[in-house]
C-alpha cells in the first residue's frame, strides 16, 4: 500500500484532494506559533516535591483561584490546612468546598476559621486565638493569597469597620496585621521546623507609586491601588524577615523561619475575569468571545499556582537566607531599589502600626457605643415588655373582680327575686 502511493505520488503528482505544500507550511507554522504561545504563557512547572504529612499549613484566599489549587496541592501531600475565609465555616458553600476538599485529596485535616480581612478586629480575634494556645501551636506555613483588586473605573472604597481603602486594607495592611500578631508563635517554632511564609505578588509592583509620596483621592485609580499595595508587602516581607532574624532564640540557634515572595505570572481567577470585565455584563460578553485568546495568553490557575509550590516544596531553600522573590519556579532580582530600603520600611511599618492602633480604638469605641445601644435597646424592650405584663395582670385583676361584682350582683339579684317570689307566696296564702 506505502509502496502504491508512493509510485503514483512519483509518476503523476499530488493527488488533486492534497492540499498545496504551501498551504501546508502556512497552518503547520501557526499551529506551531500558536502551540509555541501557549507553552511559554503558561510558564514553569514546579518540580519540587516534599511530604508534608504532619505539618501545618495557614492559607488565606485558599478557596479560589491560585490559592485553591496551592491548598489542593499541599492537602493532596499530606499537610493539615487552615483556610482563612471571610464566611463562617457553617456556610452551605465552604461547608461543601472543605468536604469536596477532603474527599479528592483524602485528607480530613482541612479546616476552615473565619477571618475577614478587611476587618482588623476579625484578624485579631483569629491570630490572639492562635497565638494563646498552650503549647504553642505547630506551625510550618503562611500562604497569603488572599487579595482584592477593584476593576478599572470602580470607584475607591473604605472598609466599613475602620474607613481604611479597601485595597490597602486587604492586600497589604490584613497581612501586615496577621503576621504582626503571629510572630510569637512562628519564632516559637522548634529549630529543626522548615517554617516558611510565602506571599503572593504581582509585577505590578513595578509600575506603583512610590510608598511615600501622597496617594489621596485625586491620585487614586484601582490599578495604582493594588500595585502600591503589593510593592508595600514586599518592602514589609523584607523587614519582617530582618525582624524574625533579630530575635534571639532561647536555644541561641539561627531563625528557622523563612519569608519568600513568589509571582504567580498573569492568571485565569475570578479576580483576574473581574479586572478584565470591568465587572460589567458588557466586559463579560466582551471577555467570552475572546475568551480564545485570553486561553492562550494567560495561565491556567494550575500553572498560576506553581511558582508558590515551588517556594512550599522546593527542600534546597530551607539552605537559603529568607527575603527572596521566586518567578517562573526560580529567584529573580527585585526590580525596584525601594523594596530593600530600610529607611522606606521603617516608615512604612511605623505608620502601619499607628493606623492599626488608631482604627483599633476607633472600632473599639464603635463596638462598644454599639454594645451599649444594644444593650440599652434589650434593657427597653425588656422593661416595656415587664409593663405591658403588669397591665396586662391588672386588666386581667380588674376584669375578674368585674365578673366577681357583676356575679354578686346576679346573685343578689335571684335571691331578691326568690324572697319576693316567697312573701308573694305567702300573702297569697294568708
Ligand atoms: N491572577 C493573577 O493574574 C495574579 C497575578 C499576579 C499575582 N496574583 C496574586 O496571587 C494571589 C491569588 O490571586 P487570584 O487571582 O487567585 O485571587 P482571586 O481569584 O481574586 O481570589 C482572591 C481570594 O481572596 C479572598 N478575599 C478577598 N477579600 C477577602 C477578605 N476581605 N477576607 C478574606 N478573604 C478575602 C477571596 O475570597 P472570596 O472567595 O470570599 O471572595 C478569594 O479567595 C493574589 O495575592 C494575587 O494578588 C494574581
């Protein structure tokens, strides 16, 4: 048969149905374009790979996107999980999402605590709660995927506990705040403990403002927003790892905790369809039908999540100093001189710390007028509640001696009925 086809191919030509070489050439070499695209967006694979049966992984944003495959992956190789979420672990939806999560990967160590973080108050409550716990709770990880970004032309808003902007709050100052206050526990850590804090960042922090000059309403838009926001958690993720290495162990040995930033690449997530729709029924259908080519251009949320399992399973860092930022599954240099600049960090965590504890009794005070209110709104229900019972009991008190009165008056009324009837009797007779 070969051998048939290749005498007719030498003695007459292409068959007619044959398409021309050219034509050949041109589809091969965009299939091949196009092929070649999608495997460089789609990045580095992480090769990595450790057990981590036993230990003790905090994930914040775990529930979509990139963070949701880092949870997979990391719940599938043993680790017990703390999904940071803004809905209480009774929520049907997360309920369902953990359950899910522990069925595929079986694993029943998954956990879900509610923290929301645009709320200072609710980070405190979860990270006190940790931090309280006698003995020290393990912990080898904190993955902080969690983050907001406002679409273009959304306009700027403020968390309704403290009027802090939203980005700031969730992306970088939530952050700042849970790790501030988890600090004892992860230098509590044993030495031989690899504990590890991994922090999501995007190459947009490139692009930010920088920290110190003024970012009021005028100069804000929602892109500047989240890159100052992620340029501040690197310029932090530098500092805190300068303050981990200052604390002086008791068991005089180095500091066993290591912070890594780790840039995803431009992603397929909910977060990412919401930048590009614009969060608009138009930006949807928009996005649908070029759909194709945000496929090709951009990461799959596997591919986006590689990078961060590269910083959680890669074994040759636990060799490493902390402070490094990862891409592509490898170190890269940091683009910006300010992100390494103490005299920027020192600013950044003074004013953080001061804007913390400003809301912090801001909101305190707010609970507590609100506890009051409550109280006070209780303690009036309650007492129009008392009088409405002690009138009832004397409408009830006067009703009845109504009825008694009324009662004795009937009676009064047949007896003096009966005692005419008997004299009428009796004059009768006489
Ligand atoms: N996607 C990209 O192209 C890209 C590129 C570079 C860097 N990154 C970074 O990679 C990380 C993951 O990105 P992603 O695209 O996977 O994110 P995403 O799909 O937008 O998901 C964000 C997560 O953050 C959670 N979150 C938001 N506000 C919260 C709050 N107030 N309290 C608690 N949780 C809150 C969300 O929870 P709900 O589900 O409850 O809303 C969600 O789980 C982020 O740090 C992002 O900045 C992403």
């Amino acid at each position: 048969m070969p051998l048939k086809l290749l005498s007719s191919l030498v003695m007459s030509g292409l068959p007619p149905w044959f398409p021309e070489p050219m034509r050949i050439v041109k589809v091969g070499s965009t299939i091949g374009a196009l092929a070649l695209t999608k495997w460089y967006a789609s990045g580095s694979t992480c090769r990595a790979d450790r057990d981590m049966h036993g230990r003790v992984v905090i994930i914040t944003g775990g529930t979509t996107g990139i963070g949701a495959i880092t949870a997979y992956e990391l719940a599938n190789r043993g680790a017990q999980i703390v999904l940071l979420t803004r809905q209480p672990p009774t929520d049907p939806f997360l309920a369902e999402f953990v359950d899910d999560l522990r069925d595929r990967t079986n694993n029943q160590l998954i956990y879900a605590e509610q923290v929301d973080l645009a709320s200072l108050h609710s980070i405190r409550q979860f990270a006190t709660r940790w931090v309280d716990n006698v003995p020290p709770r393990r912990l080898d990880m904190i993955i902080l995927c969690a983050a907001t970004l406002t679409p273009p032309g959304g306009r700027r808003s403020k968390t309704p506990e403290a009027g802090i902007e939203t980005t700031w709050m969730v992306n970088f100052l939530a952050n700042f705040h849970l790790l501030g206050i988890l600090s004892p526990a992860i230098r509590a850590q044993p030495f031989d403990r690899d504990v590890r804090i991994i922090i999501p960042t995007c190459s947009t922090y490139i692009a930010s403002p920088p920290l110190d000059a003024p970012f009021e309403d005028k100069n804000w838009s929602p892109g500047a927003a989240y890159a100052r926001s992620k340029l501040a958690l690197m310029v932090f993720a530098q500092a805190y790892q300068k303050h981990l290495d200052a604390y002086k162990r008791p068991d005089q040995l180095p500091m066993n905790a290591r912070v890594f930033l780790a840039d995803p690449g431009y992603t397929r997530t909910a977060g990412m369809m919401r930048w590009l729709t614009r969060g608009s029924l138009f930006g949807l259908l928009l996005y649908m039908l070029v759909y194709p080519l945000v496929w090709l251009l951009l990461k799959s949320p596997l591919m986006g999540a590689q990078t961060i399992l590269y910083a959680a399973l890669e074994g040759s860092l636990v060799r490493e100093p902390g402070g490094k930022l990862f891409k592509e599954c490898m170190e890269v240099d940091y683009a910006r001189k300010d992100i390494k600049d103490e005299e920027v960090a020192k600013k950044l965590w003074e004013a953080s710390d001061k804007l913390i504890e400003k809301a912090e009794k801001e909101a305190a005070v707010k609970r507590a007028k609100q506890k009051q209110e409550e109280e006070k709104k209780k303690e009036e229900e309650k007492q129009a509640k008392q009088v409405e019972e002690i009138e009832s009991l004397v409408d009830a008190i006067s009703k009845g001696k109504k009825k008694e009165a009324e009662k004795a008056k009937a009676k009064a009324n047949t007896a003096n009925k009966t005692k005419k009837g008997k004299t009428g009797k009796a004059a009768g007779s006489s």
